[in-house]
C-alpha cells in the first residue's frame, strides 16, 4: 500500500515538474506591480496535442490550472472567465514549454512562435488565440 501511495505521489511530481506555466499581462513590460494578468498551466505534449486557448472564455482540458489576478497579484486568484483583457501587452512563458500565437480566433490564422523563459511583447493586434505545449 505504501508503494503505491509513493508511485503516486512520484507520478505527480513528474507531471508537475514537466507542466508549461505562463503569466499574460495587460501591461507591456511583464510587471506585476499594479497589473492584471492571467497564470496558466498546461500539460500537453505536443502542439498536435495542444486545445486552442482564447482568453478569457475558451480553456481547454490540457490547460490544468488557470487563474485571473488583479492589482499586481494581491486579488485572486479569480477565475479565468472573469478576466477582462483578450488582447494581450506582454507575457513570460516561465518554464518548460512553447507557445503557437494565432492572430485568428480558434487557432487559425497567422502564427509566431514563443519561447520559454523571457518576457515579451505581444502585439496585441496580432493575438487572437494561442497553443502550449511542453517541450
């Protein structure tokens, strides 16, 4: 019974240790200090395997954890459908994955790719839905 208990618990660190997270800012410089911003989290494996994602309204089921935060973080966490940006200034895909940014709404349309560990600007014109993965 015990080892079960410990295999568990190993599997679930696992999953933790190989999620993407990623905070998307109203605010163009990724800071925290008065903003709003969404904190996502995801475990698809691959951008096939990837649900398309528009904020606030469309969170698929590989996106394990999403949270909608104001007043730089200190209110919330809120759920994702109560946020009130859909076009992005900044983001910062902090640790283990990638990111397809569409400019069409569902997934279509223009694409730029975005890579973990560094904030950056989002033209938010150009943001219309979006994909993540772990890589």
């Amino acid at each position: 019974m015990q080892f079960t208990t410990a295999a568990g618990l190993l599997l679930a660190l696992s999953a933790a240790a190989n999620a993407w997270t990623m905070a998307i800012y109203d605010t163009t410089n990724c800071a925290q200090d008065t903003t709003s911003y969404y904190s996502l989290e995801g475990d698809a494996t691959s951008e096939a395997s990837a649900g398309c994602i528009s904020l606030p309204a469309t969170i698929p089921g590989d996106v394990t954890y999403c949270g909608w935060f104001t007043n730089g973080g200190s209110t919330g966490p809120g759920a994702c459908s109560s946020g009130t940006f859909t076009r992005p200034s900044s983001f910062n895909l902090r640790s283990g994955g990638q990111c397809a940014v569409y400019k069409g709404e569902g997934c279509s349309g223009t694409v730029s790719s975005i890579t973990a560990n560094s904030c950056g600007f989002a033209n938010s014109g150009n943001w219309g839905s979006m994909k993540c993965w772990n890589v």
